[in-house]
C-alpha cells in the first residue's frame, strides 16, 4: 500500500511547494488519528517512508527513540503518519529507502537542464505549462486547508488522475527536445530510475506475506503503485477507501 502525501514541515525542496498548516493542533491531531485508525486496518508489517538509510536493513534508527510525545512538536509526515501508525502496529522498526544521488552520479531530477534548453530555443512558455496544473492545485489546497480534514486531502494527492498524484507535468516535458538534445525525455529517464532505485530497496527487505505501507512524497506515488501492481508476487492495495473511511468519520456528527 502506498500512501502519498503533501511535506507537512514545509521543507521547500520541490518544484512546487504549498504552504502547509500546523498540523500539531488538536483538531490536525485528530484528524491524524482517524487517518491512523483507519490505516491500521491495512495490517502493515512494515512502514518504509522517503528517507535514506544504509543497507541491508535500511533501519531508521530515529524511530527506536519514538514515543508519542514527539506528535506534539514534529512536524514531518514520517513522524506524523509514518511513526505513528509503526508505533501502533507494534512494528520494532521502519526502513528508509529513498534514493539520492551519491558523489559523480547523476542528477535524478535534472530541471536546470531542461529550464536552460526551454530558455534557448524560446520554450519557456511550453515550460511553465507543464507546471502550470499543479501550481494551480498547490494554491487550491492553500486555499482549502482550513475547512479540508487531512484524510480528505489526501485522498486527492492519491488519485493518479490529478495534478498531484500523476504525472502528467513530467510527461509535459518530453516536448522540450529536439532528437539531439532530449532534456525532457532525460528528466523523465531519471525520474524513473530513482522510484525503480527506491522499489529495489523495498524488495531488498520485504519478506513473502508481509504487508507493506510506504509513505512517501505524493510525486513518487504514481511509479511506487506501477512497480508494486506490476513486479511479480507483489501486489497494489489502494489507499483511498482507507483515506475515504477516515474523511467520513470525521465528517460524521459528534
């Protein structure tokens, strides 16, 4: 199962980044428990979550120290989410198998390749274009945060058909090239070999009958889903009728 979601610390390291609210409130508390009871029912056996970590085992050693006092003060999905529903399956570790590029290998993101194409050849419109849906999907959730339970929310940023949880921006790019220079089919290239990295590293450590839960950047969800519904003795659980269970009862009268 994978469950994608927006960076709740507001960490800024994407192309398009929101402004999230505290999600250390009582009433984000809350609505961070419906989404972790409901969660729960999934039964994982493991939590993997976007951090790098050495193999074999890919142990984040930050989670031995979890205790729930930390929701108080940590802002970040991988201890809002990730931890929390680890703590409560009574899991004794969660892995770490994002995917960064080392010293002289290659960018897995390359953009300032294809915004220096797209600004010498008179692209820059074909550019902004492809980024244009999801900027405008990060300024509707801005604007809707306030009155949107978090489960609500992220049942969007799970539905391959939006800005969000497609990829529909990246394929944009592949415009941007000439058959000499592909900047857009390159970008698109890497892309996929970090998430195919990622994926590798969860098959490194899974064992037969375990359930998984992967929490990770909304952007990855698209790529994390294909591997899992397509590699073989693995399979793809859907997270929105668990997201949708938690909305509701959270929407439901007190």
């Amino acid at each position: 199962m994978v469950l994608g979601s927006y960076h709740f610390g507001n960490p800024g390291r994407d192309k398009v980044n929101a402004h999230v609210d505290d999600v250390t409130t009582p009433q984000r508390q809350r609505e961070l428990e419906a989404l972790a009871d409901a969660i729960a029912a999934f039964k994982p056996t493991r939590v993997m979550v976007e951090a790098q970590r050495p193999g074999p085992t890919y142990d984040v050693m930050d989670f031995a120290t979890f205790t729930p006092s930390l929701l108080k003060t940590g802002r970040d999905e991988r201890i809002q989410i990730s931890y929390r529903i680890a703590e409560r399956a009574g899991l004794r570790s969660v892995q770490g198998i994002d995917e960064q590029p080392d010293k002289g290998e290659p960018d897995y993101f390359p953009i300032s390749r294809v915004e220096a194409y797209a600004k010498a050849h008179g692209q820059k419109a074909c550019l902004d274009a492809a980024f244009a849906t999801v900027q405008a999907s990060a300024k509707k959730f801005e604007a809707e945060q306030a009155t949107t339970s978090i489960p609500r929310t992220l049942i969007r940023y799970n539905d391959p058909s939006t800005p969000m949880g497609g990829q529909d921006s990246y394929y944009s790019l592949l415009r941007l090239g000439d058959g000499n220079e592909q900047p857009g089919a390159d970008l698109n290239a890497m892309w996929y070999l970090r998430n195919d990295k990622i994926f590798a590293k969860l098959i490194n450590v899974a064992k037969p009958g375990d359930r998984v839960l992967v929490v990770y950047g909304a952007g990855h969800g698209y790529w994390l889903r294909h591997f899992a519904s397509t590699t073989p003795g693995y399979s793809s659980i859907d997270v929105r009728p668990y997201l949708e269970k938690a909305a509701s009862k959270l929407a439901a009268p007190r």
